[in-house]
C-alpha cells in the first residue's frame, strides 16, 4: 500500500464535523514537520505552512479544509477493488481530506525530488461546510502567492471549474394568533397556513441554467390543538448573475409577504449575504496553468461551472485569483462517496506538475 493511500485512510478514520477538526489538524501538523517545516496554527485554527522559492516563476498557494459534514455511521475506510470507500454506512470524507493528502504528498514530491519551483504555501482551514468560515477568518495578506488552487469539485481529473454562483440566505418568518383548534380556530391566524401558501409559490429547484433556490429547514408551532402563531423557514438562492440573484430574492420576499397578508398574519424577514460568486476566462494565467499541468498529466481537459461554493469563493473575493479542480472523488456528503486508488495517486501527479508549470 503506497504512502498516499495510507494517509488518506489515517484522516477518513477520524471524525471531523465542522468545528471538531483538531484532530485531523494535528495529524497534518506532524506531517508537515516531518518534512521539516514549520507549520502554524491561527486563532481560527486553520493551517499554514509556506516553502522559500528556489526559483524564479509564479508562487502558488494550495487550500484545502479539515471538516466534513458529519458522518452518521462508523467511519471504517477499506480499499475493495482499487477503489478506497466507507464501509461504516456514511460518509468517506474525501470532500475534502483526498485534496489534503494530494496536496501534503505533492509538497513531499517536490522536496524529495528537489523540483525547482517559485515558492508553494499550504493553507487548511476549518468549517468550510457550514459557510467558509475557516477561509473567512484566515489573513489571506499572509499570503505572497497571488494565484491559488483548490481541490474541491467532485467528478473526474480534469475538470476546471471557471465558476462558482452567488449565494444569498433568507430567514422569513411569520407571526399569527394562537387559539384552540377545536373550540375556536376562527379566532386564529395560522402561520403555518402562511408559510405552506409562500413555499408552494415559490420557484424552487433549478430555476433556470445558471439559478437554483431551496427551502431546507421549516419550524413552527407548539401542538396539535393549537392554531400556530408563529412559523419560520430558511432558504437559498445561488446564481452566476448577481443582478438575476437580486431579483430572485426580492421575488421571494414578495410572495411571502403575499401569503402572510393573504392569511392575515404578519411576516418578518432576514436576508444575508452567503458568499460571492466568481468567473474566469480561459486566458487567465491562472486556469492555463492548470490545464498545461493536466495535461502533461495525460488528463483531458474540460470546463465548467459549479453549483456549489468552496474556499475559492472567499480568495476570490479578497483580490486573489483561486481556481477549483476536480479531484476524482465522486458523490460528496453521501454513503456512496468514493475515490479510486489511481486517481488519489494521480492529483499528487498534477500537483507537482501545478508547481513546475508556475516555474519561470
């Protein structure tokens, strides 16, 4: 079993839900010393370490995050057939603990082998999967490297991912007027009744090419003999056009204002910035860098755009020019979720090949 294997199979047998990432993070502290840097932790936690240049080029920086959502089963990892999965009924945590292996390795690659390069700093964060918070909370004025990679698209080498959406939170909630349901609803106001009447208006789903919105969370009254007073529910919106975005969200405040005028109650609402969206051109140094070492890799190179947001989206937004790849692991956040031997191998590959592209 190859040295990259087993640090992949060390990090997915130890838990680390967002916020409980210490553990992982010491491992990845000790690997790093053993290569004889000198890794630090910030007042968030996340790790960093950085490399001297030992030639003229591009520095890079890598990022990838500590946590996973959180496993709902025992977290047994096997290798069966060539491919490394979770017997344990849950989750693997490839998202994202393969890129931290891939990366760790691909650093090791280039100090054993002596691979010239511009300059290469590492940074690990924590609770990337409850909102970035970890890549929010880090100096990114720490970093000399401009141009930055990271790992953390599921599906197959080779994938560049040229963007990433907006996102915006919303939390409504409506207020009615308590009253027992049996003696006196007519005295009520149902909140629940309000929300019902807003959700099944709302366009949910893929609301076109570039859009999505969901209702994911909904709360609301005390029992089943009482007209609820109060009801409450969390929703998203991501789209690649900011403008679109603004119009999505302010068409579902209309509709749930609508409704909760419609069943006379009172609605109340919070609407929160998630994260900022990105797009790159295929011109840009930093996305012909990735494909140039793909493709010394004998990977096929093909663009995207993403639903999903990661640390990117936060360097991004800070002035810096950050761009995710794919790294052949498949079916996040699911029982399912999987990575193959030779491609865990593979992005160590194009890692190495990342740093000697960057190199003058």
């Amino acid at each position: 079993m190859s040295d990259v294997v087993e640090l992949f199979l060390e990090l997915a047998s130890i838990p680390s839900p967002s916020g409980e990432e210490q553990a992982v993070a010491d491992v990845v502290v000790r690997y790093l010393r053993g290569l004889g840097l000198s890794p630090g932790e910030d007042d968030f936690g996340n790790v960093y370490a950085g490399l001297e240049p030992t030639a003229e080029g591009t520095p890079l920086f890598f990022c990838a995050h500590l946590d996973t959502v959180p496993p709902a089963g025992e977290l047994r990892p096997v290798v069966e057939d060539g491919v490394i999965r979770n017997v344990g009924g849950t989750i693997l945590g490839g998202d994202n603990k393969a890129a931290v292996v891939q990366m760790l390795e691909g650093t090791r690659r280039v100090l054993v082998e002596n691979v010239a390069h511009a300059g290469i700093e590492l940074v690990f964060t924590r609770q990337e999967e409850v909102g970035l918070h970890g890549a929010a909370a880090f100096d990114a004025t720490r970093l000399r490297a401009k141009l930055g990679f990271v790992y953390d698209q599921e599906g197959p080498i080779g994938e560049i991912i040229l963007g990433a959406p907006f996102a915006q939170g919303l939390e409504i909630t409506f207020l009615g007027r308590a009253a027992h349901a049996g003696m006196s609803p007519e005295e009520g106001r149902s909140a629940i009744q309000a929300a019902a009447k807003a959700i099944a208006d709302l366009r949910l789903g893929r609301v076109d090419e570039e859009t999505t919105a969901n209702v994911g969370v909904i709360s609301g009254g005390t029992a089943g003999n009482i007209v609820p007073e109060r009801c409450s529910f969390v929703a998203e919106a991501r789209c690649h056009d900011e403008r679109k975005l603004g119009e999505l969200v302010q068409e579902m405040l209309d509709v749930c204002a609508f409704a909760a005028s419609e069943a006379e109650c009172e609605m109340q609402s919070e609407s929160r910035k998630s994260y900022r969206g990105y797009r790159f051109g295929k011109s840009e140094e930093v996305v012909g860098l990735a494909a140039a070492a793909l493709e010394r890799c004998g990977h096929e190179v093909r663009y995207r755009l993403s639903g999903g947001a990661a640390d990117a989206n936060v360097f991004n937004e800070r002035g810096l020019r950050c761009l995710n790849l794919t790294h052949g692991v498949y079916d996040f956040h699911s029982p399912s979720e999987r990575i193959a031997v030779v491609d865990l191998e593979a992005m160590v590959d194009v890692t190495v090949a990342l740093v000697e592209a960057a190199r003058a």
